[in-house]
C-alpha cells in the first residue's frame, strides 16, 4: 500500500511538469533526449517517470533502476500494457551501485531525502554520468529554515516524512536522515560534496524544487 500510495501521490505532479517543465529547464537536454540519449531513472518504483520519459522522448534509451524487486515487477507490466516495453527498461538495483556508465541524465525524483546514504548515492551518480551529463534532482519543495515551512505544503510534508523518509532513511547504513525537510542548501552541499561542481536550482513548483547538478 505504501508504494502505491506514493506512487499514486507523486504522479500527477510528474504528468504535468516532467515533460512540459521540468526537462525544458535543463540547458540542452530537451534537445539530446529528441535526438537520441541514454537516460538512467533511480528509484524509479512503479516506473512513471521513466515511462513519461521514454513515451515522450521515442529515440532515447531509458532505464529505470530501483532496489524493490516487485515494484520493478510492476514497473515492467505497466510498460508492457503501454507498449513501451521495447523502448524501455527497468532493473532491480541499489542507487549507490545501479550499473552502466556515460549517461546523458541521471534523475532521481523525490527520492535521494529518503535513502539512508544519500551521499553514497549521489556520487554512483556522478561516476556513472558522461563527462557532460546532468543530474536531474527532483525534491520536495522546502525552505532552508524552519520558519519557510511553516505553511499548508509544508506542514503536510513534515508529517509525511517524519512517519515515512526519515524513518526509512534510518533503515540502513549510515542512516544519513537529511531531515523531514531537507532544504536546497543542504541539498546542494551533499551534490558538492559528491562531485558536482554546479549545482542551480533549475525551476520549482509549490510541491518540488528541480535541480540541475553538473560534473
């Protein structure tokens, strides 16, 4: 039920601004997915951003990675009744060790706060991007401070992630818990610790900040 009901929450956000937004604010990506990239989907669950992806951009080569082996197993049937199970793929693999390497993008949406070694993660990441991919970050939307989420989106957010992400991220080694809110400072500053040498906030919606991360 909880993977459903995440998945269920976090979708409609993504039909709306995946395609329409979101890529169209990463500088020249829109334009290599058109013609053709290698685009790898961490945490993918039930596959509806990869598959948004792979529908949207037909010549691209999309994975979807994700350690829960049955929401992979309904990542691909959901392909399959979409038709898009030759265009895209989907693997049962951890973030900090998901396989290949020169991708064009790397995205993870909604799902590095929740790891228990988001560092660890963020720098598979780095290491498996080609010398001039970009990380696509999507998160939450949070201030920085306690104070600049003291509002209705927040206040849902808090509750959710206090029950659910930190408890999760606690689950494992080092059990990093970036916090119910994570914030785009602290977020930006794990993305430089792993690597990444710019980092921007690329656009945001009252539900989520996108980032763009660069080697």
């Amino acid at each position: 039920m909880l993977f459903e009901g995440t998945e269920r929450f976090f979708r409609p956000g993504y039909v709306a601004n995946l395609v329409s937004s979101w890529i169209p604010a990463l500088d020249g990506v829109e334009d290599r997915l058109r013609a053709g990239a290698d685009v790898a989907d961490i945490g993918c669950g039930h596959g509806s951003s990869t598959l948004l992806l792979a529908q949207a951009y037909p010549e691209s080569r999309v994975v979807g990675f994700d350690y829960h082996e049955p929401s992979i197993e309904q990542a691909r049937k959901r392909a399959a009744d979409a038709g898009l199970d030759g265009r895209v793929s989907f693997e049962v693999a951890s973030a900090a060790s998901f396989p290949g390497e020169g991708y064009d993008l790397v995205a993870v949406f909604d799902a590095l706060h929740d790891m228990p070694d988001p560092l660890g993660a963020a720098r598979h990441v780095r290491e498996a991007l080609a010398d001039d991919g970009v990380f696509l970050l999507v998160e939450p939307f949070a201030g920085d401070r306690l104070e600049d989420n003291l509002n209705p989106v927040g206040r849902l957010f808090y509750g959710a992630s206090t029950v659910i992400c930190v408890a999760h991220s606690k689950s494992g080694e080092p059990g990093t818990a970036l916090g119910a809110q994570a914030g785009e400072a602290r977020l930006a500053s794990l993305l430089g610790e792993a690597g990444f040498t710019r980092v921007r906030r690329a656009t945001e919606t009252p539900f989520n900040l996108v980032l763009d991360a660069r080697p």
